[in-house]
C-alpha cells in the first residue's frame, strides 16, 4: 500500500482528536480499535483487485474514505444511542473533498449498517461502492474476527455470554435492535445479526467469502451449546 501523504495524514489525527472527547466509550474501542479498519480494508483491496476497481487505489476515493472512517459516528459509541456522523463530516472537508464526493461518502456511511436492513428495508439504492464496502465491513463481523469482536463488545457492555432464559429476538425492528434497554447476550447476537449477514451480501466475492465465515461460525456456536450443557 503507498504510504500516507502528509495531507491525508493530518486529516486522520484531525478525525482521532475530534471523534474521542464526544463519545461515552469513545473510539478506540477493544472491539473497534484504530487499526480495525485495516483488515476491512485488506477485504476492499483484493474485492477492488477482482473486480478490476482500479478507483481504490485513490486515498480520496469513496470507497477508501469510507471503510476507513464509518465507524467514527457509529451510534453504538456515542452517549444518547443516536447516530453522529459530524466528525466524519469535519473530516471530508478538511481532506478537501468536493461535494458530490462528500455526499457519497456520507450516504455509504449513513446507509451501510445492519440497523438499516434489519427489517428487510434499505434506505439507499445499493450502488457498486457502497455495496464493496459494506460487505467488507459485514465480512469482517463473522467468521474467527467476528466471534471475537463479537465478545469482545459484549463484555465491554457487561452481557452474559449466554442466559438460556434471554431467548433471541425475533422480528427486530430498527428502533429494537438499537435499543439499549433490553437485556441481551453474546450467544444471542449470532442469532439476531451474524447468521443473517451471509444471506445479505451484495457482491458475488463477498457472498463466496461469506460461506466459509458462516460455517465456522455455525460450528463455533453449536461447540459453544455442547460444552454449556455439559454434553461436550
């Protein structure tokens, strides 16, 4: 990969410095650390490789931007539960980007989460760059890295790796899923987002890639019931 040009590299600490003070657990976080996005964006290069994207390489591309930044305004992280793009937005305009660029960025970003499709509703019309992107990022939510963000979040917020009473909710809404009321598990999340996200990948790479994450995924859990109940 090029190195970083001084440019963009001062708008990357820009974006660190200005994201932090805001958050109630502000980034970076042990299950979104900075250097996180690296391994989305390892999955962007090569699906930008297959598909002879040859716009990736750009630092100032839609694509590169953002897989690097969309989780800085992540509603998960931020106090009130409400998603804050603003940094990102303070970001884009210092890289000096024009507005038709800042616009898709922002649409990718506001659109690529699985809030937004959860009750099987996109808020966008799924063009080529949001639809890499937001496999890269869905990719790197399962398989070995997912289970472990996956835990990692969990016990960051206090959740029970399992409680056989807390069942999986089903029909999630957006405002359910969001909710930080209900009481939930680790094991749960598999059930309610994991496990759906093969299913929901847009490219064809991402969806052959999807099938081996999920598989071990699948035997991760049904190990994880055996050794709980004391059968394994």
């Amino acid at each position: 990969m090029p190195p970083t040009t001084p440019r963009t590299r001062s708008a990357s600490e820009t974006l660190r410095s200005r994201s932090q003070p805001k958050r109630a657990s502000p980034l970076p976080t042990a299950s979104s650390p900075w250097n996180w996005p690296l391994s989305c964006t390892t999955l962007v290069t090569s699906y930008a490789s297959i598909l002879s994207f040859i716009d990736f390489i750009c630092f100032t591309s839609p694509i590169h931007l953002s897989i690097t930044i969309f989780c800085a305004g992540d509603y998960k992280y931020t106090k009130n539960n409400v998603e804050d793009i603003s940094v990102v937005e303070m970001f884009l305009q210092e890289v000096g980007l024009d507005e038709g660029q800042k616009d898709e960025i922002v649409a990718i970003i506001k659109g690529m989460g699985f809030k937004n499709e959860v009750s099987n509703k996109s808020i966008v019309e799924p063009t080529l760059e949001f639809a890499i992107v937001q496999d890269a990022d869905r990719l790197d939510a399962i398989g070995a890295i997912g289970i472990a963000r996956c835990f990692t979040y969990g016990g960051s917020k206090n959740s029970a790796l399992h409680d056989p009473r807390i069942l999986p909710r089903d029909s999630l809404s957006k405002e359910k899923y969001m909710s930080k009321e209900e009481k939930q598990t680790s094991i749960n999340h598999f059930h309610e987002k994991l496990f759906k996200l093969k299913d929901m990948m847009k490219t064809e790479a991402g969806k052959r890639r999807a099938e081996k994450r999920h598989r071990f995924m699948e035997e991760f859990v049904a190990e994880f019931y055996e050794e709980w109940s004391g059968r394994a």
